[in-house]
C-alpha cells in the first residue's frame, strides 16, 4: 500500500492541503482529496462525540525554523520547549512531551509534499472528475453502502446527510479505505509544524503545530501510541482523512463500542462524516445543485469564494430559469451561488448554482471542483441504489 500511496501523494502534491475552517480563503479548484487534512472548527452537538476537553486557544510560539527539504533543518530548541510549556498548560506531562517529540523525525518527503509543483499541470475539471467518478470507485461504493446500509440509514434520520454524500466522501477520500496513508504522524505532523519549508508560498506551521498539540491531546485521551499511528502527509488520519482536531470535536462513535477509531472502524467514519456536515452547515432534504438554466454567460456572476453570495431574485434577474418542471419557491430564500468548473485544456467552463450543501462539504476541502465531484459520484451511487 506505501507504494501506492506514494504514487497517489506525488500524483497530488500540487494542491495545497486544506485548511482550517475558520480561515477566510479562496478555493483551490483542483485541490488533491485523499490526502487532504479535514479542518477543524467548532464543539461537536452529538452526544457520541468524544468527551469535550476544552482547551484555550494557544500563544504564538516562536517562528518554526525552515531549510532545505532534502536534509533535517537545525531546529531552534527554544521552539519544542516553548511548545511543551504550551502543552504542560493544556495538561499534559511536559517531560512526556518533550520524550515524543524527541522521537519525532524530520520527514524530506512531507516537507516536499506541501510545496507547489514546479511545473502546475493545466486545471481541467472532466479529467479531475473521471478519477473519482469512474466504474470501480461506484461499483465499490455500491458494496460500501450495502455492507454498511444499517450504519448509513442511522446517520440519515440522526444528522439529515444522505448515505450516498458519506458513501461518496470516503471513496474519495481513501477509496473506502484502500488508501488511509502511511506516513507517521508524529513525523508529518513535527515536520510541518517546526520544519515548513520556507520555499511554501505561506507559512502555515503555526495551523500544523496547533494539530500537533491536538494529536497530542488525541493520544492522552485515548491511549493511542503517538509512536504508532499512521495516516497522511497532512497529518489526516482514517477514512474519512480527519486531522486530529475534527477527531476531538466531531468524530462520533458508529459502532457503539465506546471508542473512536477511524482507521479500522467502517461504521466510526460513517457517523463521523455526517457529524462534521452537519456541524458545517448541512441542511436536510436540501441538495447540493439546483435545476436552473444559466444565462449565456454567467461568468459575471461567480465570486470566487467559499461562501453563497446570490439569491434567487438576484438569478432571476440576470436570467437564470427553473428547469422544466422545477419549483422556484422552494429555494427562493436560500443562499445561492455560481460555481465555475474549468476545463484549461479546452478553455471551456461548466457553470453550476450551488446551494448551501455544496459548501458544507467545501468545508472538507476547500476546492470547488473536489464538492463537485463528491455530488456528482453521490447522485451516480444513489442512481444505482434506486
């Protein structure tokens, strides 16, 4: 499997990971999924989420020294020792900290996973949609869902998501769990939270060191070996590629055993999906895109952005239509926005109206086409269901 996790990361390192859920950014349309970093935000509402640990929100630590990424930089030890008083705070042993940290290892490969290719391939929406929307991945998904349907069911009446949207996360994300990662995460995770490479277009190693210290929390609560446990370069765990901060805040146990595991657990990841769309704005019985005709060129009307900004009317006037046998009034309220879906090989664009879903589960991974794929794999698997 680390072989072709390898090839899958190497495949997708020109995207950079997904970001916290709090951070106001564009999105990154052809943003790599399966070892995307699921963002954190709020406190679960679930009663199966794990027992909540509040934390305080920590001080800056000092800047992370960077260097080459072929060679372990020389990391100012005033940085691991600021972090453990940090978690010593938290409630951590600070010895303890300081003995895994020690443990951790500079990792070459995740330093260079994080930077953007040197050479961008053109962005093209249908050749990035037939990697996910394609005959194994639903024939699979298929048997995914009909091996979990009892799971699936319980997650519809309890969170309001549809079984073929969590069916559809995980295939993308993990194909079902053939590609959960192999990297440590302590060493991805220090890596990125001391070691980011300067040559990054920004420097996030205060976002990785703040899901350092959750992992941290993660393994004190659980009894998890931070040693052991393994996932993406991002630090993402499981097969619904969760960072240790959404474990803590929106996971949510599936199987009923009293614990969360992500990694081996099917029916974890199911309830633990739907959890965080919920958590992000999902709202039932809703879908993803409308049945609208755009007018001739809609471009004018797409921001960009992560969050609705149109409405009905708003359409309406610049000449966007219901489709035939559609009912406008059921949307009439909500928020709407224009995604555009670029094919750079061709030049051409397909233009959509997304409804609030769509950007539920942009707060999965912060890229336009990556939600639209997800929907398009959903309905295909509910299609066949049907």
């Amino acid at each position: 499997m680390s072989v072709l996790l390898r090839a899958c990361a190497l495949a997708a390192a020109a995207a950079l990971l997904s970001g916290c859920a709090g951070e106001a950014r564009k999105p990154t349309p052809d943003a790599a999924p399966a070892m995307s970093g699921v963002p954190p935000g709020a406190v679960p509402a679930t009663p199966q989420a794990p027992p909540a640990m509040p934390a305080p929100v920590p001080a800056p630590l000092p800047p992370a020294a960077a260097g080459p990424v072929n060679e372990a930089p020389a990391v100012a030890p005033d940085a691991r020792q600021a972090f453990a008083d940090l978690m010593a705070r938290r409630g951590l042993d600070r010895g303890r900290v300081l003995s895994v940290l020690g443990e951790a290892r500079f990792s070459p490969t995740v330093a260079r996973l994080v930077l953007p290719p040197s050479s961008p391939s053109v962005r093209s929406w249908p050749r990035y949609r037939a990697r996910f929307v394609e005959t194994r991945r639903i024939r699979e998904g298929m048997d995914f869902w009909e091996d979990h349907a009892g799971t699936l069911a319980q997650a519809e009446r309890q969170y309001g998501v549809p079984a073929s949207v969590i069916v559809a996360i995980i295939g993308v994300e993990t194909f079902y769990g053939r590609i959960t990662g192999n990297f440590r995460i302590l060493d991805a995770l220090s890596t990125l939270a001391f070691d980011y490479p300067a040559q990054a277009r920004s420097d996030r190693s205060d976002f990785f060191r703040e899901e350092l210290a959750q992992f941290l929390l993660l393994c004190d609560e659980t009894g998890m070996d931070p040693l052991a446990v393994r996932g993406s370069y991002a630090g993402a765990i499981g097969l619904p590629q969760f960072m240790p901060g959404s474990i803590r805040r929106f996971a949510a146990d599936g199987d009923g055993d009293g614990r969360i595991d992500l990694l081996n657990s099917p029916d974890d990841a199911i309830m633990s999906v739907a959890s965080f769309l919920l958590r992000h704005g999902w709202q039932a019985g809703q879908p993803v895109f409308l049945p609208v005709r755009l007018p001739p060129d809609p471009a004018a009307l797409v921001d960009g952005g992560l969050r609705p900004t149109l409405d009905w009317p708003r359409l309406a006037a610049a000449g966007a239509r219901p489709a035939r046998g559609a009912d406008e009034a059921a949307w009439r309220d909500w928020p709407l926005a224009v995604i555009d879906l670029l094919d750079g090989a061709t030049g051409r664009t397909e233009y959509r109206v997304a409804a609030p879903n769509f950007f539920a589960i942009t707060e999965y991974n912060r890229s336009y086409f990556y939600a639209a794929s997800v929907a398009d794999l959903a309905d295909e698997l509910q299609r066949r269901r049907e």
